[in-house]
C-alpha cells in the first residue's frame, strides 16, 4: 500500500483523541499527524499537543499556499492537515493515524480509498453530552451546536469502513486494535 493511512472519525467529546493515545503506544509503526486549528487551547494542551495552534490570519495563510492536504471549519474553528507531514511519514514506511472530523474525513476517503476509517459513536446523544461537559468542565456555550452537528455526523457513519461504539473503552480499544492489527499485517 502506496499510503498507509487510518482515520479516526466521530463526533466532538466520542474518545478520537483517547483511542489515537492508546494506539500510538500499542504500535510503533503508526504516526500521528498533528493538525493545525484556531480554535483556543485547552486546559492540559500545548502546542503541538494535540495541535498546532496559529491564528485565523495565519491559517488562512497557509491554506492559500497549499498547506494543508485538507481543511475544515468545525464549530467556528478552522482544522487542517498538513502535507509534508503525511509525506514524511510515508517516506519512513509508517503507517499515518489521525483523528478528523466528518468533513476531513470524506476528503481523505476520496483521496486514499485503500485508508482504514474507523468511526467512533457515542452510545446515546445524552452520553456525549455528559462526555463533553466532563471534558469542558462545564457546559460550553455551543454545546447544542455541537449535538445537533454529531447527530448529522453520526447519520454518516456507514458510509466509512467501520464503525465502533464508545460504550467502554476497553471493549471499544479492543476492536479498533483488532481493525488496526489486520490493517498493518495487510501492508
């Protein structure tokens, strides 16, 4: 396989992020490309982790000179792939891993068709809702904008190669390594 690719996908507040940790323990072979957003760091974050953080201006920037493999506006907030980092993966024979949105992933599906896309669902609306308040430590002002844009997301989920629910973690993890083992020992 030309480009080793596995996208996580699922609404905001569904464990992309927690799965994606895990994963890049379990495998040496993956690497994780760190997207570039404008949306403001969290409590615990810093730069690099989970994302590059830069100004609207200067993402704006980069979009015009062909940065980003892909980009979208999420929640008032632009994200972005970058390039050369898939590129630089790909040159040392790992395997990229990355958490996206819906948007985000459509573009890498239509540009990779062999990827391993993976969506992550929550068991109910209400579980994501306490998620992303547990998360947040409290209710975010655009909480219902982001309910309203999961449940849209997850009317999408068949149309990638797998989905799993986050009911529990462990359970959860147990099936994406599976997906990811059979994924790797297919290269």
């Amino acid at each position: 396989m030309k480009h080793p690719l596995i996208v996580l996908i699922g609404p905001s507040g569904v464990g992309k992020s927690s799965f994606l940790e895990r994963a890049l323990v379990d495998f040496s072979q993956l690497r994780d490309a760190i997207t570039y957003t404008t949306r403001a760091m969290r409590q615990g974050e810093s730069e690099g982790q989970p994302y590059h953080f830069v100004t609207r201006p200067k993402f704006e920037e980069l979009i015009k000179q062909g940065f980003f493999i892909e980009f979208a506006e999420v929640h008032g907030n632009l994200y972005g792939t970058p390039v050369h980092q898939l590129e630089d993966a790909w040159k040392s024979n790992q395997v990229v891993v990355m958490d996206v949105d819906v948007q985000g992933a459509r573009t890498f599906q239509a540009k990779y068709p062999e990827a391993l896309t993976i969506f992550i669902l929550p068991p109910t609306i209400d579980a994501l809702r306490q998620r992303i308040i547990k998360r947040e430590g409290k209710i975010p002002k655009d909480m219902e904008l982001r309910l309203k844009n999961a449940e849209g997301e997850m009317a999408q989920a068949h149309l990638f190669s797998h989905q799993v629910v986050n009911d529990d973690f462990t359970a959860a993890y147990g099936q994406i390594k599976k997906l990811i083992e059979d994924f790797i020992g297919n290269r």
